[in-house]
C-alpha cells in the first residue's frame, strides 16, 4: 500500500494549483451526477452523494456548482449520461495500472486512453488481465497531527472499517467499498480532516521500483489522472523513501 500512500500525496500537491482544482472539480461533479442518478437527491438518503458533496466542498468547489450537478443527475436539469467503465493495462517495467473512467462517449475515451498508454512506454490491455492482481477499498490518508491512533481507531472501527496502520506520518484507514461513504460521514462529524480518500484498487503485491524506473511510471500516471474521464487510478508500483526524496529534489 506504500506506493499508494505516495501516489495520494502527489496528487494532493498537484491538486493546489487552480488547473488541478478546476479539473478535479469536473471529476467530482460527474460523480455527484451518477450518485444523484442511481439514489437520488436526498443526501439523509443517498449517503454516497452526501460523501461526493462533502468531497467537493473539501476542494473548495462553488456551491452552485454542486447544485447542479446534483440536479443534473436527479433529472431536474437536460444532462449527458455517463458510462462507468475500467481500464486495464501495464506501465514501465510492468507495473499493474487500472484506471476507472465516467465517459459519456466510449468511442472516444478509449483511443485516448490508449495512447496515454503507449505514450507513457505502457500498454492498454484486455479487461481482467491485471484486475486479479488487486482489491477494491476505500483508503483514507489522515496526517498523523491531526488526530491519536487510539481515537481514530475507536471511530474508524466503529464505522466499519476492516484496519488502521501507520505509514510515513500518516494513518492509512481502509474499508470495504460498501461503508466507505458511512467511515466518510463518520470521520467528517468528528472534525478529522483527510489527507486523500477514495475508492481504490489496493494491489496484492507490489513492484519495486528505481529512480529510473519510478519517473517514467510517475510520468504515465500522472497523464492518466490528468485525463477528464478518468475518476481514479492505481498501480501496483513501490517506490523507496530514498527513491522519493531523490524525486523530490529534481
């Protein structure tokens, strides 16, 4: 789980510039729309909107931006319909990637993904032949200064979360998918802010990578997440602390 650990924290850097925000903006309101769409408007019902809303607040997104997104997706406004689809393939030295997309138009997200892929010295592959390699789980990154193991343990446990560990100043939470949204909701009311959290695919076993390896890696995956139909990415890459502060400096 380490390479994700690091992989969050660059793209909690990333997102601080107004690009990155807007983009991610554009993210979040196609996922507020097929939230709204599957379970309705009512955020006391539809807990997983409840969780996008609160994401969208969290990076600052205007509230008449949330407002129509969600009605958007309730019917209320004329809106496109978005197709959730994953992506399958390998990067650099052979890393796993899978990239989960919300496209309202697959003919075209497609090639574009592949190219990515290409470009980035990987390849797009056919659907399974890395899946098998990862779990799905919600991941919350939480610095540790903001709040006690002991403390986070009793609320995290208590929402339905499965374990608690502890990893380069932060805590990692992970859960199931299905109370991702109530371990959200959990941690929101009791004022303890994330790092990052989302659903990803947490890998089985990982790849260590070098310097080398882990900039051409970097490279693909940033140019993936940056892509407007892709929602989330993950990897199955490692890279070592010394690895990362050398990156860090360049």
């Amino acid at each position: 789980m380490a390479g994700h650990s690091k992989w969050a924290n660059i793209k909690h850097k990333k997102a601080a510039t107004d690009a990155k925000r807007a983009k991610s903006w554009s993210k979040i309101s196609k996922a507020i729309m097929v939230a709204a769409k599957n379970g309705g408007s009512d955020m006391d019902v539809n807990i997983r909107l409840r969780t996008l809303v609160a994401d969208a607040r969290a990076v600052s997104m205007p509230k008449d931006n949330i407002a129509r997104a969600i009605k958007k997706g309730a019917g209320e406004l004329e809106s496109v319909a978005f197709e959730e689809i994953i992506y399958e393939g390998y990067g650099p030295n052979g890393v796993a990637i899978m990239c989960d997309i919300l496209t309202d138009n697959r003919n075209r997200t497609a090639p574009e993904v592949k190219k990515l892929f290409e470009k980035g010295n990987g390849k797009l592959g056919a659907t399974g032949c890395v899946s098998y390699m990862f779990d799905r789980k919600g991941l919350f990154l939480i610095a540790t200064d903001v709040t006690d193991e002991e403390q986070l343990m009793e609320i995290a446990l208590e929402a339905g979360a499965d374990d608690i560990a502890t990893l380069e100043g932060h805590f990692e939470v992970t859960c199931s998918p299905d109370v991702y949204s109530n371990v959200s909701l959990a941690l929101e009311n009791a004022g303890i802010d994330c790092v990052s959290k989302q659903v990803i695919r947490i890998p089985q076993n990982t790849v260590d990578l070098d310097v080398s390896m882990a900039r051409q890696v970097l490279k693909l995956m940033e140019a993936l997440d940056d892509h407007d139909d892709v929602q989330s990415v993950s990897s199955n890459f490692n890279i070592s602390d010394e690895a990362m502060a050398e990156l860090a400096n360049e």
